[in-house]
C-alpha cells in the first residue's frame, strides 16, 4: 500500500492526505453529533415516560372514582326499586326520586354529562342530561368503555351492568345497565400541561385507536395513523396502555424539535470544522504557488517541447529547487541541440547523396533511348511513307513523334489542353489499329484547357480501357473522355468504355491493391509502367488525400475510372523531385 502511495503524483498525494484529514474531521463530526443527539432523545424519553405514567396514575384514580360514583348510584335502595319492578304507575311515582339522585350524580363530577337507565330488556326507562345519539348494547355484563362524537366533541360511555343485591352475587340477578356519558375533552387539560414543544401531541385514543382527547382538538374522532409517525428519523413516539379500559395514551415529540438544543454543538462543530476547513485551504494555496505550480510549469513545458519548437526554454521564476531543475535542464536542452544539429549536417549529407543517386537513376532512364535518334528516324519514315505517297504512314509515325516528344518532355506537369493534344494523338493511333473498331472521344470546356494537371495521367487510363476492355470485345466498343469542374477547387476526369467489364470480385481486388499500394513505380519493357497503379501512386504522393480514384465496373457493359484532383493554376515542382521529398 505504501509502495503504491509512492508511486502516485506529489499532487494527489496531498490531495490524499487532505482529503483523509477532512473525512477524519467529518466522521468525528457526525459522531460526535450522533452522541448529543441520542443523549437529548434517551433524556426526552425519560421525560416523557414520566409524564405517561403521572397521566395513567391519574386517569386510574379517575376511573376509580368514578367506579365509586357508579355503585353508589346504582346500588343505592331507591335505583334499586326502581329497576324491580316494571310497573308504569311505579316508575311514574319514583321519577322525582330517580332525577334526584341523577341530578346528585352529576354534580359530583364536571365530566358527566348525560346519565341512561335500561331495564333488563334494554329499553331505557330513565335518563337526565344529554344523550348523544349513542346505542348501547343491549345487555352488559362487565363495565365497558366505548367512545362516541357528536358536534365535534369527543364523548365515551362508561356501561355498568345493575344486578339485584338481594340474591347471591353468584347467580348474577340482571336487573339493568345504566350508561354514564363523558364528556372526553375534560382530559384535554390534562394533556395539554404534558406538551413538551409546539408541534408536539399527547393524544388518548380508545381500543379501536378513534382519538378521544389531547392536544389537537381538530383530530377528534379520526383514526390515529401510526404509519404516519413510523419514520423514526423524524419522531418520537411512545404509548402507554390504561388497563381499566384498554385505552392508550400516545406521545409524538418531532425530533427537530426536540433536538433544537443540539445545535449549538453542531454549529460548534460546524465552526470548527470550517476553521479547519480554512486552514488546509490555505495550506493548499500557499503549496500550490511555491511547488504546485512550479512543478506544473516544469511538467508542461517537457510535454509541449516537442510540439511547440525545439528552441524554446523553461521560464525560470522561481528561486527555489525547482527553479535549479528549470535551470539545469535549459542546459541540457542546449547540449541536445547542439549534437541535434551535428547528426542533421551528417543526415543532410546522406540525403543529398541519396538524392542525387535517384537524379541519375532517373536521368539513365529518360536517356535508354536517344530522343534526338528517335526524332530523326520517325521523320525518316514519314518522308519516305510521302514519298510513296502511304498517307496512313505518314499520320501514324507523325502521332507517334509528337507522342514521343511529349513523354520525355522535362516538366512534370503540364496543361490540360496539351495533356488533351497528346490523348488526341494517341486515339488517332488506336483508330489506324483497331481499323475504326475502337472510337475514343475526348470531351472538355475550353476555359479548363489551361488549367495544369501531373503529365500523363489519361492515356495510361485509355490504354487500359482499350487493351483490357475493349480489345477482348467482338463488336465495335467506345471510349469517352470527359474534364469538368466538379468545384470551385476540384477538376474531374471520368474515363469510361463500353467493354467487358469486371466482375464484382475482380473488382474489390483492383480496389484493394489500389488501397494498399505502397511499392516503387513497376517497370516493364525498358520504361516506365504507367498502369492504374501507377496513376493512382503518382496522384497519390503529390496531391494527398485531397486526390481520389474511383473505379466501377459491371460485366458486359463497361468500366468507368474517375479521378477527383484540385485545381492548379500555375505549374508546381518537378514530379520527380516531389516524390523524392514524399
């Protein structure tokens, strides 16, 4: 691992070890946080726990009270009577005595609001107070709490069964249920006082989770939803149950609340940490300028000394270590020069030998034949062809002559007008052969005829459509010649004939050694092969990749050759010399 840190940059591992630092300060952070957190939630909890078991203690002793309440009313000799006997006459002459002792009752306690007597038949014979549209069972046989809203008040119903006291507790002598309606919102007082922040609830709900009181009235009667309270990253929530009635007492604290007196240990921290933050900022700016930034310097000048000129040197502003480096390797960059330009005086001399090696080979081919020799002779025979008056003699060597004087003329380019004269020869030639057999037709504007272009680059074309195209072919079969201006830059030339063709194989394998032809200029019979090859070579090594050669062919009807060259104004260098420095 160390020996891998090694091997890293010096930037990054700075970089490394700050960034280690930060994420050491950060996680202390957190932690440290986490810790103050959980310890004002254990202490919120702790508080709150209390509060829930001061609350149960007294909603016990409530009920208890009011267990006492009940059978002191129910049991009491009058109520007793009362429900005894289901005479009407009697029951009329006891009312007085049942409103009384009602009336008593509810005196006794604020949260009784409505008291309701119901025989053992579950028809109410009596009641005092409100009602509440409320349907009790019709037979109670345990003290039972159930809850009810009426006008957006929460109301809960106490139901004590009434049982005969003059026979055996064991055989349970039914007389009645009297129904007791509590006004629910006489607990919200007491669970407001509970309330530890703003948002925060202590609500009561029944066995069914309906909110009975707390400290949201405009919750009353829904159904608590502990799923909107699951998300223990925002809430506390804790529950106690009341065993008289199976009821719960529900805190829900919001964290963000509760924990508002850990900020200012996170804001410590947080201050801290910035500070620290800060100080390492600095550190990085001040070791960025005195190595950073030298060392980057150094860096960039080695990778753009190559590209940017050999003759520029290190900027030395520094007057540190790096500024030595700068210093010493300006030096070395002199010697390295100067030993550069001992190997390119040595290089030069080779080349120039070279050069002219390749002069002389050109020149000992160009002088095979004596021009002059060849001049005589051709006008030999055509004055003798005159003289005996063979006229097709005469055109024929008079073709030949002009064709030759072409060839070896010196220039490498020439114009298009001349390099179209000579094609014109050359057909007149093909014409006398072939015995008209073979048409080749020569088409071009006249404002290209002086535009220049390489020396040489149709006939060699023609030649290959007549010997390859036509010659094979029975009947009679034409080659046309066509120069337009493609562009503004690019002159065409499309070669095509009427001729057997090629297959599509053969066709993809002449595409093919025309692509990956990089070999010398093929010689055949003593000169110079001036084939497709050779074109496409010669186009090729002067004018770039701005040059292109297309060829399409299909059996029986023919072969088309286009070449795609710019236009040249004024004649360039000698195609000798260019290929050479190619």
């Amino acid at each position: 691992m160390i020996k891998r840190f090694q091997r890293v940059s010096l930037v990054k591992q700075i970089i490394y070890l700050n960034v280690l630092m930060l994420s050491f300060l950060l996680v202390s952070f957190l932690i440290s946080n986490y810790i103050a957190q959980r310890i004002v939630e254990d202490k919120v909890t702790e508080s709150v726990n209390k509060l829930m078991l001061q609350l149960e203690a007294t909603m016990n002793n409530f009920y208890k009270d009011m267990d006492g309440i009940s059978y002191s009313l129910l049991y009491s000799p009058t109520l007793q009577q009362y429900l005894s006997t289901n005479d009407a006459l009697t029951h009329i002459l006891m009312d007085d005595d049942i409103v009384s002792q009602f009336s008593s009752t509810l005196s006794l306690k604020e949260d009784i609001k409505g008291i309701l007597l119901y025989n053992n038949t579950g028809k109410l014979i009596a009641n005092l107070g409100e009602k509440a549209n409320i349907t009790p069972k019709n037979q109670a046989s345990v003290i039972e709490y159930t809850t009810s809203i009426l006008s957006n008040s929460s109301y809960y119903t106490i139901s004590v069964p009434v049982y005969n006291l003059q026979n055996n507790i064991k055989l349970k002598d039914y007389r009645g249920m009297c129904v007791f309606l509590m006004d629910g919102a006489r607990f919200n007082e007491l669970l407001q006082t509970s309330k530890q922040s703003p948002h925060s609830k202590f609500l009561l709900l029944d066995e069914k989770d309906v909110i009975i009181a707390g400290t949201a009235p405009q919750n009353y009667g829904e159904v608590f939803l502990s799923e909107n309270y699951s998300n223990r990253h925002k809430y506390l929530v804790q529950e106690a149950v009341l065993k008289n009635t199976g009821w719960k007492i529900i805190s829900v604290l919001p964290k963000a609340e509760v924990l508002q007196d850990v900020s200012t240990i996170k804001n410590l921290n947080i201050a801290t940490y910035i500070v620290i933050f800060s100080m390492l900022l600095l550190f990085l700016v001040v070791f960025y300028n005195q190595v950073f930034k030298p060392v980057k310097a150094l860096l960039d000048f080695v990778k753009s000394y190559t590209k940017k000129g050999k003759d520029r040197r290190f900027s030395v502003t520094f007057n540190n270590e790096i500024g030595v480096l700068g210093s010493r390797l300006n030096q070395m960059l002199d010697d390295i020069d100067h030993l550069s330009r001992d190997i390119q005086v040595v290089q030069q001399k080779a080349f120039d030998i070279e050069l002219m090696k390749k002069k002389m080979e050109i020149s000992a081919y160009r002088n095979q034949i004596n021009p002059h020799f060849l001049y005589n002779t051709l006008e030999c025979i055509r004055a003798i062809a005159l003289f005996h008056k063979a006229e097709d003699i005469a055109e024929i060597t008079s073709s030949l002559s002009k064709m030759f004087r072409y060839s070896v003329k010196g220039a490498g380019f020439v114009s298009i007008g001349e390099e179209l004269l000579y094609l014109r020869e050359y057909s007149r030639i093909i014409d006398y052969r072939f015995r008209g057999k073979i048409q080749i037709q020569v088409e071009a504007e006249e404002r290209l005829q002086s535009l220049y272009t390489l020396k040489l680059l149709l006939q060699p074309i023609v030649e290959n459509a007549v010997f390859h195209g036509l010659e094979t072919k029975v009947s009679s079969g034409w080659v046309t010649v066509q120069v337009n201006l493609l562009t503004d830059q690019f002159v065409c030339f499309t070669v095509k004939d009427d001729g057997v063709g090629m297959s599509g194989q053969r066709l993809e394998e002449v595409r093919a050694q025309l692509n990956r032809f990089e070999g010398p200029v093929v010689m055949n019979d003593g000169g110079v092969g001036i084939g497709l090859a050779n074109i496409y070579r010669r186009i090729k090594l002067f004018y770039g990749e701005n040059a292109q050669m297309t060829i399409e062919s299909k059996v029986d009807e023919g072969t088309t050759v286009i070449l795609m060259v710019p236009i040249m104004e004024e004649p360039g260098e000698t195609e000798g010399e260019l290929c050479f420095k190619s």
